[in-house]
C-alpha cells in the first residue's frame, strides 16, 4: 500500500529514514503541513523553512517526478483522513523531539488508533537516540563534559539510508500551491534585504558548504571566535531545516580528519560544536519548559526587568555598545550572527540590563534563520546563569575587551555599523529607510554613542549590579 512521508525539517535525501522506508514499502506521498506548531515558530525561521521546502520539491520533481503535498490544518484532523483517502499502510516520520511536536505526534497517533495506518517515527535529527545517553545512576546529563564524553564512548549511529528510486503516487488529493506559498506573511523586515543576503538554499548547497568549510577546517579551532574572519562552518541553517543530517555530517567530517592529518584538529573542534547542539537537544527532552523556565529552580524569582526602553533599544541595535549593536544589526539583515556575538549580544541584555533573558530569546526566535529551539534556550539560560552548566552570574561579558580580542582591527564592526560601503550599503540603507515610523536607526552608531552616554550606561548597570548584590 502507498505510504504518507510527514516533513518536518528532514528536507534531504541523505541519511534520512523516514523517506527511505516509505520508498521502500510501495508508493509515497510527502507531505507537508502549516499547522499550529509551524505558525508558533519566528517569521525567519519561517521563511527560510519555506526556501527549504521549494529547494526539497525541486529536487523531488527532478529525481523522482513526485510533488510535495501543501496543507493546511492540523495533523490529527488531516493525516487520518488522507491516509484514508488515498489507502495509505503507514506514516513515515523522522521524530523532531521539540515538547510541541511531540504532543502533535501522541495526539495523531490517538486519532489513528483503530485505523490500519501506522505512525512509525525515525530517529535522524540527532546524533544518538534521544534516551541513549544516561549518568551512571540512570539520569539525564546536566553538564556537558561528562555527556561529550559519554556520546564519544559509543559514537554517534550510523547515517540513515538513501532511497534509490521512490515511485510517486498519481490521483494526489488538492493542496496548495506551492509557488503562491507565503509561510512568512508577517516578517516585518526587509525580505528583499534578507533575500539578497540568503545564502543557497537546499541539500546540494549544504554538502557544497561542508566541503568548502572542511578545506578551511585546519584554521577553525584558533579562529572559530572571531566574528571578523571567515571561519566557522556557516551551516547551522543547514542542520536545523535538516538539509543535512548531523550523523551524516559526523561521519564526513571523520573522514576527512582521518585522511587529512593538518585539519584534524580543527575538525574535532567542529565536532565538540556538533555535540553543544545535541547537549542541548538532550536538555530540551529532559526538560521540555527550557525555553520558558530557568533551569535552576533558584532562579524562578529573580527580578529581572520586564519591556522598557532599553529593551527596545537593545532590539533595534541602538544600545551605543558597537559589538552589541553590530550583532543585532548584522542578524536583523541577514537573519544570522556570529557565536561570540551572540553571546556578547545576550549578556549585555541580562547582565547589563538586567533584562529578562526570555525576552531575548523570543526576538532571536523570531529574527534567526537557524533557529533551533533547543541550541536558543539553552544558550540563553547559559549567558543568563540560569541554566545547567552555565556560565556563573558573576561573569559578565565586557563587551570592549571582547571586541578588542576578536575583532582585533574593527573590521567587523565597521562592516555592520560604519562601512555601509558600495551595494550592500545602499540595500541595508534602503532597508532601514523602508521600516516604518518608530524603527529609525541611526547612519552610524556614532550618532548614538557619544563618550557621555557610554558613560551613563556603564553607571546605570553598576549601580544596577550592587543592588541585585
Ligand atoms: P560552527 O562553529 O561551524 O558550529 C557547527 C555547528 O555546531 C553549528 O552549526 C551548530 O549546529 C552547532 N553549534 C555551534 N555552537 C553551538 C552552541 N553554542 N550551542 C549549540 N550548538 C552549537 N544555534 C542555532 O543553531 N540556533 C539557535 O537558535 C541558536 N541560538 C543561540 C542563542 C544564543 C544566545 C547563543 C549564544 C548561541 C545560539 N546558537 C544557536 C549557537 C551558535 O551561535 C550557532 O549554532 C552558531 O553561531 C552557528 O554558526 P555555524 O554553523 O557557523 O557554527
């Protein structure tokens, strides 16, 4: 019988499961939804899900002469009712084990219940099962050493099976259409400057992207936190649209360390990153409320300041502290910031400002293209103190001797806030005059920071800091 593929974020055809065993069992359907847990993600997430997806359709028609079926509505209402419609046996998933999602499988699988159809889910979002890792005493991990260690000691699964041929099924039901698709109709920003700044889309230009970073990968472990150089991988919006697969990833980058002696360093330095984004996946299943809850129950009352003015200040990029507001800057144009940058970005929001750090990460949630909701909150909670194995409230990122250490010429900042120079200067300048009333950003920080209100900030966050003491 014909077999439903659910998408959701898994748009390649590597290492992916669930398109494998519903290849393998009889005709496919791949769908894909705008439901409810769709529309509670960012608009920039969105929109890069949506380029995700015509990249993947394309791909599909080109391969294997099938289409993605659009829908809109909730799995429990539809996925029954067109598994009915077209006589399916089954409905292949790759499991993304966000607490909403999860709630959406269980309830679809209730509403199957005394069908003939099947959900069966696959593991492939991550490097291990989610319940593989435990302490010795049977627990979730809370500190990343110790849980590095673990995943190193089994190794990651093996990358999941590629369809050979798919056979698509005819008769498809109406869904809509995909080149009228908008999954992004609220992003307030310039989506022309977003476009122009987009980088390839789809899971030919994911592989393109790790190849290019493993000839460079000798210089990453030294350079990876300098947000003027060019050394990071770039492929966070890859991995959380899931146009590459990180055990795939893994077993590449192995490769390549293991034939390339120079880069194997570097590459190894990658690959402790890799396991960050699966301590934090293993944070979010453990502790679904991540994003809503700090971490440490200590932390539940603390004062943190609610909106006010410096908040926005802070989302508009015009905090007058340049690595701070060139980060913000750089992600309100491109949808992206650097490592480093966001964490300096999110300690002046909670340290400094004494700001509730849910509240930065709501705008990171609604302004990444990579967004990830369990690498955002535990990140978040992280810089904040709140979290498992976090940085200790004490330690504050000083955003000056920061940007004196890794972007040592100003080259960064200059690129975000002053050197609007030749084509890029004038898209981001005609985007910022395109926002509406209200959203005026100064020409250059200078305008802002003038040494008086640099000085007046840094007192207002001691005196801020001695009252907290
Ligand atoms: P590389 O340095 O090339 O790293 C390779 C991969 O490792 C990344 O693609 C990513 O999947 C993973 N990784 C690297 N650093 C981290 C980290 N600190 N935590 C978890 N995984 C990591 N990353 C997201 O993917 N989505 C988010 O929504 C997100 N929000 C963040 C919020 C804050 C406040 C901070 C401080 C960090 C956040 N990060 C997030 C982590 C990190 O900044 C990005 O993964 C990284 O900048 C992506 O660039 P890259 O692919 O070039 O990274």
């Amino acid at each position: 019988p014909p077999s439903i593929l659910w998408l959701c974020r898994d748009f390649r055809f590597r290492d992916n499961a669930a398109l494998a065993a519903a290849a393998g069992a009889g005709p496919v359907l791949p769908v894909f939804l705008i439901d409810g847990a769709l529309r509670a993600q960012g608009a920039a997430s969105r929109w890069r899900l949506q380029r995700a997806l015509l990249a993947f359709d394309a791909e599909l028609r080109r391969r294997h002469g099938a289409t993605v079926l659009v829908l809109e509505g909730e799995p429990w209402d539809i996925l029954p009712a067109l598994a009915a419609r077209i006589g399916a046996g089954s409905l292949h998933r790759n499991d993304w084990p966000e607490p909403a999602t999860i709630a959406a499988q269980q309830r679809l699988g209730r509403a199957l219940a005394g069908t003939p159809v099947r959900l069966v889910l696959h593991p492939g979002h991550l490097l291990v099962h989610p319940r593989a890792l435990r302490t010795g005493s049977g627990g979730a991990y809370r500190v990343f050493t110790p849980f590095a260690r673990a995943l190193r000691a089994i190794g990651p699964d093996r990358p999941g099976g590629e369809a050979a041929s798919l056979s698509p099924l005819t008769d498809l039901p109406r869904g809509l259409a995909l080149d009228r698709l908008d999954l992004a109709p609220d992003l307030h920003r310039g989506r022309a400057v977003l476009e122009r700044h987009a980088l390839p889309a789809g899971e030919a230009a994911a592989q393109a992207r790790l190849g290019d970073f493993l000839d460079r990968a000798a210089g990453y472990a030294a350079q990876r936190d300098r947000p003027d150089l060019q050394a990071t991988s770039g492929l966070s919006e890859h991995l959380a649209m899931g146009e590459i697969g990180p055990r795939d990833l893994w077993a590449i980058a192995s490769a390549r360390a293991k034939a390339d002696p120079a880069a194997s360093p570097g590459i190894a330095a990658f690959l402790t990153e890799l396991i960050w984004r699966e301590f934090a996946w293993h944070l979010l299943i453990e502790f679904p409320r991540l994003a809503r809850q700090p971490w440490r129950p200590e932390w539940a009352d603390f004062p943190w300041r609610g909106d006010s003015a410096a908040l926005t200040r802070w989302r508009r990029a015009e905090t007058g502290i340049a690595l701070v507001d060139a980060g913000l800057r750089e992600m309100r144009v491109t949808g992206r910031m650097h490592n480093r940058v966001r964490m300096v970005a999110a300690s002046w929001l909670t340290k400094h400002l004494l700001t509730d750090w849910r509240l930065g990460l709501a705008h990171f949630a609604d302004s990444l293209t990579d967004w990830d909701p369990a690498a955002n909150a535990m990140n978040w909670q992280w810089v904040a103190g709140c979290g498992p194995d976090a940085a200790p409230f004490f330690r504050i990122f000083n955003p000056e001797r920061q940007a004196a250490q890794f972007d040592p010429q100003g080259r960064y900042r200059r690129r975000w806030l002053l050197g609007w120079q030749g084509a890029e200067g004038e898209e981001a300048r005609a985007y910022f005059d395109s926002l509406p009333p209200g959203w005026d950003v100064p020409r250059t920080w200078q305008d802002r920071a003038t040494p008086e209100r640099l000085a007046q900030g840094r007192a207002r966050a001691l005196a801020a800091h001695a009252a907290f003491r």
